[in-house]
C-alpha cells in the first residue's frame, strides 16, 4: 500500500500570499495527483500533473495571460511543494469558461484544496 505525502498547506498558504501580494485574489484551488492522493484515490490511475494550481482574481484583466501564469508559476516553491505545479490564473469569467471546457481545471475548483492565506 503507498502512503500518500501529506500536502504542506503551510508553504501552500505562503505561496498564495505570495502571488495575492501582486493580485487580489477571488479563489485559490489547488489539485492535481498529490491532492486526490491525500483524500483516497487509487494508486492505479493516470496520474497526469502533480499539482494544478488555479488562481482567479479580477486584476488579472488586462494582464496577459502567459505574463500572469508565468508570474505565479515562478512563484511556486517546487522543492518546498516537492513537485512542480501546473498554475492557471484566470479572471472570474474566464474561469467559469474554463471550468466548462477544461477538466482539470474544474476538478482542481470542484474537487482539490481551497487554498487561503492561512494555513489553518
């Protein structure tokens, strides 16, 4: 049986402190395959990223969108983390679209981590 790694939500909260220092956030979700291994999942399925990231904040428009994921993606503590993540920054609307056209997007909103600024 493999024991899934405990998400660090203390570096997960600094993280959304850091990139919420640049842009107000509305909604921090963090997913992936380290996330649905800590609530249960079977070891034998697609894994697919280790973290996905999605981040929605209404100052992200008129921002374009790789300067903001590039942004917060170079934000993110991959060795804290112990993987890389898969960061999606998204204005309100564009995250409703997204939700409908993307699944791990709506999966990270729908099934991962709200992530705060405090970490408990």
């Amino acid at each position: 049986m493999v024991v899934a790694a405990p998400i660090d939500e203390r570096e997960l909260a600094r993280y959304v402190r850091r990139v919420a220092d640049r842009w107000p956030l509305s909604g921090a979700w963090l997913g992936g395959a380290r996330v649905r291994d800590a609530q249960g999942a079977p070891a034998q399925r697609e894994r697919g990223p280790e973290y996905v990231v999605v981040l929605v904040s209404e100052h992200f428009d008129g921002v374009p969108w790789l300067e903001r994921v590039h942004v917060a993606a170079s934000l993110w503590d991959a060795g804290a983390m112990g993987a890389p993540a898969d960061v999606h920054c998204y204005t309100p609307a564009e995250h409703a679209r997204k939700c409908d056209s993307m699944l791990r997007v709506r999966r990270a909103t729908e099934d991962g981590l709200q992530a705060t600024t405090d970490p408990g």
